[in-house]
C-alpha cells in the first residue's frame, strides 16, 4: 500500500528540487524527509528520486507517482469543495476559467442560459490561458475550464493521468483580416504562399507559433509588424495599416468598419475550443454550464453570434460541432 503521505513528500521535493527546501516548506527536518522518500521506495520496490549535488530528480517510477500524487490530491480537493458545498445550502458556487475571446463571445450566452436555470448560484470567472485553466481544474480552484488549442490534439485525452476530461465545443477557423483597402481585400479567398510580402500583426503567440509553420510549407517567411496577445488590438493595428493578421473567428471585431475577412485557402491552421471538467465525480453545477455551452455554441439566436460577417458575405462564419 502506497502511503499519501510519503506521496506528498515525493510531490513537494519533485516542485523544490531539494529535500532541504522541501523539509522547510513541509515544516520537517530534511532527515525526515529523506527517510519518508526511503520508506516510499521500499514499498514500491524501486527508486524515485535519484540524489546529487545538484539535487533530486525522479526517475520514471517517481514521475509517475508524483503525476498519481497530483490527482489524488486534486481527487481530495474536489471532495472538500463538495462538502463544503452541500454544509452551504443557501449559497452555491461555481468558478470558471476562461481564455479572454472565449470568456468575450462564447461564455456570456452560457453563464445567461445558466443563470436563469440556478439563480441562486455565485459566480466567479477567471481570465487564464489553457495551459493555467487546466491546472486549475486539477486542483479544483475551478470547476470548469473553456479552452482551446491550435490544430493537433486536445490539451487532454482519454486515459491520461490529467483526471480531466475534454469535451469539444466549436472548430473556430481562421481568417485573413486586412485593411479594407488591401489588394486583397475583394477576394474571397487567399492562400498562404501570396502572403509572403505581407508584415503581420499578431493577437496570440500561440496563433504565431502556427502561422510560422503553415509560412513554411507555403516557402514563404513571417515578417512580424507586432507580436501581440490581444485580438482587438491585433485588429485595431490592421485597422491602421500597420499590417495583416490571421484571427480565429471567435475573436473577430464586431466594429467591422476599414476592415476586410478572408479565408484563407487549406493547408490552415484551426482553432479548436472545448470545455474541460475533471474525469471523477464533476460537480453537478460544472455539468449544467456544460449543458449550456453546448446549447449556446449550437444555437443561431444573437447571443450565440460568434463573429461579424466577413466582407461581401451575409452570413457569419458559423461554429461547427
């Protein structure tokens, strides 16, 4: 049997890469430490941390007790948001995550939904990039995340040992913005390859990382105006001539005036937005905001707009399940 304790020690010298600065955090001896490490690898039967002057490291065995440790510990932490939230009856609670487009054009239309159905619940929304929303789901600072990563596969997958679930949204696919008066601004479509002359003004690093390799099958290279993360800035920017930018269709401008929307032709990078709650025993709140996500993401009524009409269309890109 695996002691929680001992796991608990192995997870604070793994973060401080010492025993000793983990004995100070632990509030123990670094002898007490140690012999909690030398206790865990007897019951296991194999080493978790290798020991030197620089350190400690884990092997394999110790990442993967240590990625154990995490859920148990985010496993006792849902559990203790659940009980104090059944000793509250007559105030419930909910904490979300989201990226700043998503938290602007996609989660307004749900919390609304959401609310008429719990009116008596507290929120709290917090701004974070996926890679923190998730790590505040893990260990239960927050019931739900809204999320997104850029093409490849989902920031978590079936049986990883995250103890989170993934649950697809929307594809969010991108758009060539362009000031209105660009040589290209009339054209339904471009490709990647008749860009190459262009300055670029970027809203999300992550985006720019993307364009960089969609520019390199095309043989063209990125000459970046602005490297940015902020979208309506990024549009402002466009706005001005300051360059062009590729924007998910999310997070396009509803002041549409000076500015032109272009797809831009396959191969393109997209977007990919989904909800993350943990894989065990969600709290029933996190399933009802879910539930709503999903019916605001599918609906076409206003709340569910997610962008403009491009240029010279009458409809807006719609979200895709």
């Amino acid at each position: 049997m695996i002691d929680v304790q001992r796991l608990r020690v192995l997870r604070e010298a793994a973060r401080q890469g010492s025993f000793n600065r983990a004995a100070a955090h632990l509030r123990m001896t670094p002898s007490a430490v140690s012999q909690q490490i030398s206790a865990l690898e007897r019951s296991v039967g194999t080493p978790v941390v290798r020991r030197s002057t620089r350190g400690v490291e884990l092997t394999e065995a110790g990442r993967v007790l240590v990625e154990t440790g995490d859920a148990i510990a985010a496993e006792l932490s849902q559990a203790e948001r659940e009980i104090e939230r059944l000793s509250q009856v007559d105030l419930e609670h909910l904490t979300v995550a989201t990226f700043t487009s998503g938290g602007q054009r996609i989660l307004p239309g749900a919390l609304t939904r959401f609310s008429a159905e719990h009116p008596g619940v507290e929120l709290t929304v917090l701004e974070r990039e996926p890679e923190e929303s998730l790590v505040l789901v893990r260990s239960g600072a927050a019931d739900l995340a809204l999320a997104y990563h850029v093409d490849g596969p989902p920031l978590v997958r079936p049986g990883d040992r995250s103890g989170l679930t993934w649950v697809p949204l929307l594809e969010d696919p991108m758009w060539i913005v362009l000031p209105d008066d660009h040589r290209l601004a009339q054209r339904s479509s471009v490709s990647m390859a008749e860009l190459g002359r262009e300055r670029w003004v970027h809203g999300c690093l992550k985006v720019a990382d993307a364009l960089g390799h969609y520019a390199a099958l095309a043989g063209i290279d990125v000459q970046t105006a602005c490297r940015g993360t902020d979208y309506i800035f990024a549009q402002e920017l466009v706005r001005v001539g300051v360059g062009i930018s590729l924007i998910p269709s999310v997070a396009l401008t509803s002041d549409c005036g000076g500015l032109a929307f272009v797809t831009l032709e396959p191969p393109r990078p997209t977007r990919y937005v989904g909800a993350v709650v943990t894989r065990r025993r969600p709290a029933a709140l996190a399933l009802a905001l879910l539930d709503a996500l999903e019916k605001t993401v599918q609906s076409p009524a206003p709340t569910a707009g997610l962008s403009p009409a491009p240029r010279g269309r009458s409809t807006a890109p719609r979200p895709r399940r």
